[in-house]
C-alpha cells in the first residue's frame, strides 16, 4: 500500500512537472476559466511595488498589457488622475470585461480597453509615456516581436516595466529578459525584486530623434 502510495505521488510530480514544461514550451494565454487564480493576493510583486517602479503621474498617457482581471489596473489608472489615461489591451475580450467591470465599481472613467495581441499593437508610434505587464511576456510566442512593439509604441526615453513570478509555469527569468531587451534597445534602468519575482524596468532607447511631449520634433 505505501508502496502503491509512492508511485502515485511520483507519477503525479511527473506529471506536474511535465505540464510545466509543456507550458513553457509552448506558450499560450492564461485561460479565462482560471481567473479566480489572478485575483489571490499575491507576493513580491505587489502593488504598491508596481507603483514606486512605474511612477505614474498624473497626466500621462500609459499601456498595459494583458490586465487579466485587472488587478494592478485599478491601482495605476488612479494615479494617472486627472487628465490621464490607461490603455488596455488584453487578447480575450473577456479579461477585458472583467477588468472595465473593476474600473467601473471603482468609480473610473480613464480606462480605455482594446482586444488586440501584444504582438501587434493597434498604436501609433511613440503613443504612450510608459507601458507595463505582469506575468503576460511568457505567455505571448515571439516575445521579442511583443518587446519591439512596446519599443516602437513608447516614446524616446519613456519606460517599460516588466513584472515576473516565480510559480508562474511561463515565468521569464530576469537574465533572458535582458538579453532580450538590451538587443531591442530597451536599456534595463532598475530592477525591485529577485529570482522569485521582480519588476523590471528598462528606458526606451531611440537614438538620434528629438522628442517633446508626444510629438516628435526631428
Ligand atoms: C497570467 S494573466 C496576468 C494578468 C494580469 N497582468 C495580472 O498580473 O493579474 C496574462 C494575461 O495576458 C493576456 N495575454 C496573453 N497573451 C497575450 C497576447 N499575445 N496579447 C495580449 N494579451 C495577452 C491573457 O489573456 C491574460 O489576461
């Protein structure tokens, strides 16, 4: 019987470990159905975190990329008050309901949702003074494609935060992160956290253009 036990146990790891792999290799969204897992507290990178390495202000136009069911949304698009907005966009429209339904519980009116995948943004260049997204990277395929686009949509020395955690099955380490983001000209600028989790932030890097505000100059 114990013996019978133990091999269950095993098979079971094996098992676990095989779908982690599985989801590593082959990246894909969250599952709407999985929802209630994005709303439980979670550590290390917590909100107030977020918001000391984003720094939103108010008046700024940012991004966020796949808010789920909008856990830091609410957070950031209040202190973009008043006069800021907080795009959105999320590759299942549903997310996104959930996230507008949040933001409207919440009194929010500077929340714009757009469905729409990483991969290609709907946004003209140099659109948004920052963009952030949390546990989305390691779910999108060709994440330097989704990296070049963040590049492309932020302005000239604007930021781009990104937020890892460790139990995440599609978690991207910090080191390939910046070897990714180093060779798209997003230069790492601070990091707040560690091997299990962290939020990045890199400085959009366009070398030789001249920018005020949103408008570009030369
Ligand atoms: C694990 S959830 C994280 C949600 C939220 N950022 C949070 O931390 O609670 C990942 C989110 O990214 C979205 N997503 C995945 N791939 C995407 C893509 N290619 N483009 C846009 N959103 C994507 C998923 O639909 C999901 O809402």
């Amino acid at each position: 019987m114990v013996r019978f036990r133990s091999v269950l146990g095993g098979l079971g790891i094996a098992g676990l470990a095989g779908a982690a792999l599985y989801w590593r290799k082959n990246p894909s969204a969250c599952p709407y159905g999985a929802r209630v897992f994005l709303d439980l507290q979670r550590p290390i990178i917590t909100t107030p975190r977020l918001r000391e390495i984003l720094a939103p202000a108010p008046g700024e136009r940012l991004l966020e990329v796949g808010p789920g069911t909008g856990y830091y949304t609410i957070d950031v698009a209040r202190e973009l008050e008043p006069n800021g907005i907080l795009e959105v966009i999320d590759i299942q429209p549903k997310m996104l309901d959930r996230t507008m339904n949040r933001a409207h519980r919440a009194g929010l009116t500077n929340i714009v949702p757009t469905p729409g995948d990483a991969r290609m943004l709907p946004y003209p260049e140099n659109h948004f003074d920052g963009a952030f997204l949390v546990t989305v990277l390691g779910e999108i395929p060709l994440q330097d494609q989704a990296l070049a686009e963040l590049h492309r949509v932020v302005r000239h020395d604007g930021r781009v935060v990104v937020g890892e955690l460790f139990g995440d099955p599609h978690m991207v380490g910090y080191s390939r992160l910046i070897d990714r983001a180093v060779r798209l000209d997003l230069q790492p600028d601070e990091r707040i956290g560690g091997r299990l989790g962290y939020f990045a932030r890199f400085r959009v890097n366009k070398p030789g253009r001249v920018y005020a505000g949103h408008a570009e100059k030369s």
